[in-house]
C-alpha cells in the first residue's frame, strides 16, 4: 500500500539489493537542499552542478566508506519533481547497505517504500497513471514484445489514443447538445448527420481498443509451457532435456514428480516459464492427487501445453482426465523399442484421445544419436492446421528441440501481432467502456428522448476519466505500486 507523500527525504538502492554488481545506484531523494548532506561527503556538495558526474568520497567521522560518483537532479526537473542525489557505488550488497544504514541511521532520511519515487513523480504531475502503469509493465516483462508496449505506454503513445477517445467524445456530447439547444439553427437533418458522425467516430476507435484486451494477457506477460502425461511417460527426461541440465528427478518409478517443477525457458530472447507437472493418473494417494489437481490448474491456465506419451505405458482408461485440455504438441517417447509406431498409431486412433492442435507431432527416443522422429501425424481425429509430407529424420535430440521452440516461439509472436493491451486496468476499464457504448447505440436508436440519451452519455464519461487517470480511486493505485522495486 502507497502512503501519502510525507514530504520526508528518502532513500533506495535502485539496481536492487539481491546480489553483488560491479556498480549499485543509490537514490536520495525529497530533501530541500544540498546542506544536510555536505558532511557525508569529501567535497562540498553546494558546489555540484545539476546533471553533471563528480567523483567523490563518502565519509564518515573519519572513515571513507566509499568511492562514488555522485549526479544531482534539482527539482523540479528531474524525474519526479524533486531534488534527487544519485550515487553509483560499488555494488557490493555489504557495501550498499551500509551506506544506506549510514544516512538512515543519521536521520538524513528514511528508507523508500516500493515505487515511491515513481508515486511522488506522479503526485507532483510529471507523469500521468498510464506512464506509471506502462512502468509498472516494463519493470516486470518476460518479452521483448511486453518490454516494448511498456515503454510505449511509458512515452504516452498508449495515452495519445485514449486523448483521441476523449476527443471523440467531446464531439459526440456537443453534437448531442447541439440537438438539444439549437435544433431549430442546424435543423433536424443536420443534427442527426452530426451525432451519427461522430458517433461513428467514437464507437470505431472504442471497438479498436476493446479489441485488444480480448485473449488472457497472463500468456504474454508470464507465458508458461506445461508438459503433461501420464506417470512414467518421460515427462521428466523431456523437461530435463530442454533445460539442458538434470534439474527434475526422473526415476523408473510411476509417480515420481508428484508436485509440479518450475524453471526458466529463454527463446530467442523471451522467457517463457517451462513447468514439469505430476502424472496423470487414478489414485487414492492424497498427496499425489493434490499434486494432479494441480496439474490440471497449471493446463488449464498454460499458453503452450505439450502432451507427452510414452506408448508402452499408456492407460486409455485415464484418457478422460485429460478430456477438457487442448494440447499445441504431442511428444510420443522410447521411438528407440521395437513396436513404437504400432502403438502409437493404436493410440492415436482411440477416441478419447486427447485434443491437440499441432503442426507437428514428434516420436522422442531416449536421448542420445540415432533417435527416429516421425514427422506430422496423417489423418485422423482431433488433429487441426496444416499437415505438410511425412518425413522420417534420425540424429541427435537438437532437431526435435529447436522443432519445439520454433513453435512455441510461433505461436507467441502470432498472439503478439495483435497488440494486445497488458495493462489490466486499462483493459477491465475499455471493456466496460465498450459493453456502454454498445448499449447506449440501443437506446440513440430505439428512442428519440434527447433527455434519456443524454444521460445514458453521461455514464460513458465516467469511465473515460478513470481511462485517463482523471479518477484513480486508491485501490487502483495500491494495485499498481505493490509491483514496484524499492527505488523506483
């Protein structure tokens, strides 16, 4: 929770506080002048120019804590309104915290909560709530393509838009007032042209906004890949693989992984969240049937969700617990034993089989050279996109795993080629906003009260204030700081 400006000095490291750097920033900022903090340091600070470098030392009765390069920001030009005194230190996290103990301890200033240097910089007007919230997904993307709308959001292009709504509307409830007042000036057929125009004009851009909200953004900002099977499928061994390092225990034994395993994917410069979750299978274990309940969470919410399938253990009886998830990739394992295909081709005819929608389906023997991979599945049921020539292709496990994250990769750029809008509060607000407009088109074209229709206008208006950050009711802005590092 973000508490009103107290209009104390505060204090932050803002590289963070969880491991050494070559080089730590940390951020003073709120105090009035340079005085109170002259004697912490070997040279008079008076004698600082604003947004210029000086090497300097920080001292203490006697004692040099550190060497540092010291920058001053004086407010209001700076990047929250206040006079702002950043120090690169060396960024050992012993060394950090004990120069900020020293001003803290001195009652130079406080310690800054999370965010508040961008909440005091919104306070005092240099930047506005969606240049927050563009921050706010900035700091926080896994993607090149979050990291960008961030900083869009950040320099206002997203806010342009949404002046552009405002605009809009403006138009549209002086046109509205132009029927009211001065219908017998304009006449009647060119106040009507006028409000349908600039309806038009409004109900087009709110349409083009609203249409990039739709889809779960959770798979743009933190997209997850699950693998899910069966007990002793390979799940583990495939998990381990893309890793590159033996991060899942894998044994012979059913029922192994009986929580799900997280790590780190990086594709081509996205992070994608690679999750190992428990077998699926009937059990009275509680324990392992928590473990597969929550598999079951962890699909339904995933953005790319690979099937895999070991052919000489699958139970076509628990083909059912998987009857409500849609997998993208089936990876069918031991391609290395004597009557693989057969059984694969047995499975893939049985229909309960899950549904997936891949290019690609790949036949995965244990790791090593000489592995069979058969190439997209021919005809046959819950099988969707395009299917090109079989091909038979052997060699090393690298093939089937670039395979693999070319398509993750696919299907993640697809998603992005719509732009969708991250920020949820802008997204809750336009679909709210679109859902009025939608109904206030019901009542312009089912009524001629001009009284009636100008109040259904009036509850359009509300929410586009809250759009601009015009109302940003307390909860909304709690919301948003507690993503926020410390010194930020």
């Amino acid at each position: 929770m973000i508490y009103l400006n107290d209009g104390l000095p505060i204090i932050a490291c803002s590289t963070g506080t969880t491991s050494n750097t070559a080089i730590a920033k940390i951020r003073i900022g709120g105090f009035e002048n340079l005085d109170a903090l002259t004697p912490f340091f070997s040279k008079n600070l008076l004698n600082l120019r604003p947004n210029e470098a000086r090497l300097l030392e920080i001292m203490h009765e006697g004692k040099v804590f550190d060497e540092v390069v010291a920058i001053f920001f004086k407010g209001p030009n700076s990047f929250n309104g206040e006079n702002i005194l950043e120090l690169d230190v060396h960024g050992n996290q012993v060394n950090v915290q004990r120069i900020i103990d020293l001003f803290i301890d001195n009652k130079i200033c406080r310690l800054s909560y999370p965010g508040e240097f961008t909440y005091r910089a919104l306070t005092n007007k240099k930047m506005n709530l969606s240049q927050v919230e563009g921050l706010d997904v900035l700091i926080n993307s896994h993607s090149n393509f979050a990291f960008d709308q961030g900083m869009a959001t950040l320099r206002g292009e997203l806010n342009e838009k949404y002046k552009l709504l405002l605009h809009y509307f403006i138009k549209l409830k002086a046109s509205l007032e132009l029927s009211i007042d001065f219908l017998e000036d304009v006449g009647e057929e060119s106040a009507k042209k006028e409000f349908a125009a600039s309806f038009s004009d409004f109900n087009n851009l709110i349409s083009s906004l609203y249409q990039r909200t739709r889809g779960n953004v959770e798979n743009l900002m933190t997209p997850t890949i699950t693998l899910i099977g069966q007990t002793n499928a390979g799940k583990s061994s495939f998990f381990n693989q893309l890793l590159l390092n033996n991060r899942s225990i894998v044994s012979d034994y059913a029922g192994t992984t009986r929580d799900y395993v997280s790590e780190g994917l990086s594709i081509k410069n996205t992070d994608f969240k690679l999750i190992d979750t428990a077998g699926i299978r009937e059990t009275f274990d509680h324990i392992e049937k928590m473990g597969i309940e929550r598999s079951f969470e962890l699909g339904k919410r995933a953005f790319f969700k690979i099937l895999v399938v070991n052919p000489f253990e699958t139970n076509p009886d628990d083909f059912h617990l998987l009857k409500d998830l849609e997998f993208d990739f089936v990876i069918f394992t031991h391609s290395d034993l004597v009557g693989m295909v057969e059984k694969r081709d047995q499975l893939l005819k049985n229909p309960n089989f899950p549904n997936h929608y891949n290019n690609l389906s790949l036949s995965l023997g244990p790791i090593g050279p000489d592995e069979s991979i058969s190439g997209p599945m021919g005809p046959g049921k819950n099988i969707s996109g395009p299917m090109g020539p079989d091909k038979n292709t052997s060699g090393p496990i690298g093939p089937i795993i670039e395979e693999l994250k070319n398509s993750i990769y696919s299907k993640f750029t697809e998603l992005c080629e719509k732009d969708p809008i991250l920020v949820d509060r802008h997204r809750r607000v336009l679909e709210g906003l679109y859902i009025k407009t939608q109904e206030f088109q019901v009542v312009t074209d089912s009524l001629d009260d001009l009284g009636i229709i100008s109040s259904e206008l009036n509850l359009i208006e509300n929410d586009i204030q809250e759009l601009l950050g015009i109302i940003s009711p307390d909860d909304v802005l709690a919301s948003i700081f507690s993503n926020f590092c410390i010194g930020k």
